[in-house]
C-alpha cells in the first residue's frame, strides 16, 4: 500500500500542468518533521502555544476550558477527527503534495486531521459547510504561500489545554522556504482570530525540516486494542458519571 502511495506521489508531482503551474513559485513539496527548537536563528514564536492561547481566551471561554474534562471530551482519545489545530505545532509530521488546482496537506496522524485540501485562487464558498478542518483557499505573494481557513466546527480545541473556539474561528497561514547556512526548511507564521472566543488574535511560528518521504510511518489510533478499549471506558464512564448527576 505505501509503495503505491508513493508511486502516485511521484506521478502528480511529475505532472506537466502541475510543473507549469508551479514554476515560478518554490519547491517545497515533500515530507516534513517539527524543528523544535527552530532552524538555525530562527527560533519558534509562542513556544508555549497553550500559554499564548489562554492569555488571549475571551472569559466564558477559558471557564470552559476549566471545566473540560481532558479524558471524556477528547475525541481525538476515542479515535475520532480532533482538527488540525492541535497537529502541527503539537505532533509536527506531514506530505505537502500538488494536486492540480489544489495542494494537499496529508498528516501523520491517520485518524485526526487526516488529509487537508488548499485549493488555490478561487474564494471560500458563500455557505462554507462547517467542517473539523474548515475550508482552505491559497494564493501565492512572491514565495510566499498565504492559506486563509474559515468554516470550522466548534467541537474541536484550539491547542491541547482544551481551549475553544467557535464557528467565527478564522485561520491565516504564511509559509515560506528558510535557509540558515546549512540548515533548510519551510516556516510556517499563523495568525488565528475568532471574535467570540479570543478577545484578540494569536500569532506563533513554527519550523519544519524536509526529509525522504519514506520517513512518513504508519501511525493508526488506538493500533493497540486493548489500549483503546480502557481509554474508550474511561470516557464513557466519565461521561455516564455526568449524566447521572445532570439527571
């Protein structure tokens, strides 16, 4: 299954509309793996991005965060979607991959954000569907790839200290190649708003090093049965706790 993956990876990449369309812009297609500590000077802004998050929560939304039960509310804990808030400044791993008239972002971890689309110089839909991982549109300023997201559904958290956010939230991406003497890679600068939720926007940073995409492994929620099983009853029970006492 991966080798054909892979084969198809190589057949788009080599695709002559795609070239053409991307000849002018940088390559920077491939796999990617967190540099946490930056790339060469350049050092990650809001390292602790849940420290930033929180200074920026409107009140309603950091006493629910408080009240948020880290083990019952997690769906990315019982093997469901979670978004992509939390994966790449927290797990980090990911395949950009052309696409013809869009890019595609596919994460190491199959079961949450799971694969993300970037269609290129057209504009949201006017009734975008509210979706785990929103709706993307990208252009390009000079090497710059700028990524503007809105459309999310409110289940998901802004990072893993449980912040919210809600249906307003409204993301922007500015991705960029870096090189540092010998070290190379791609920056990616986020801005996210949500006018509800956040009484005024958060910016962080983070880096990226490209590696041979074979480094890409498996990694399936819950592969281990029983490991799944005990969190899922542990969830469940919270939540029957809860219940019972709202009864």
């Amino acid at each position: 299954m991966r080798q054909l993956f892979l084969l198809a990876c190589l057949a788009v990449i080599s695709c002559p509309s795609f070239a053409s369309a991307q000849s002018d812009h940088p390559d920077w297609f491939g796999y990617y793996a967190l540099a946490r500590n930056g790339i060469g000077s350049l050092k990650p802004v809001a390292a602790d991005l849940d420290a930033e998050i929180i200074k920026h929560l409107q009140p309603w939304a950091k006493a629910k965060m408080e009240m948020t039960d880290g083990v019952a509310d997690d769906t990315g804990g019982v093997c469901l979607p979670d978004g992509i808030f939390r994966n790449p400044p927290f797990a980090g791993r990911f395949i950009w991959l052309p696409a013809g008239d869009h890019i595609v972002q596919v994460f190491w971890e199959i079961n949450t954000a799971g694969v993300r689309r970037i269609y290129l110089n057209r504009e949201h839909p006017k009734n975008v569907p509210l979706t785990w991982n929103g709706d993307s549109v990208g252009h390009w300023e000079g090497g710059t790839l700028v990524v503007d997201t809105i459309g999310f559904n409110d289940k998901s958290w802004l990072m893993s200290a449980m912040e919210p956010h809600t249906s307003e939230t409204h993301m922007i991406e500015r991705i960029r190649l870096v090189n540092e003497g010998s070290a190379s890679g791609i920056e990616i600068k986020t801005v996210v708003e949500d006018r509800h939720a956040l009484m005024s926007a958060y910016t962080y940073t983070r880096y990226y090093r490209k590696g041979p995409i074979e480094a890409m492994d498996e990694n399936v929620c819950a592969d281990d049965i029983e490991i799944w099983k005990q969190w899922r009853n542990n969830a469940l029970e919270k939540q029957y706790q809860r219940a019972k006492q709202v009864k």
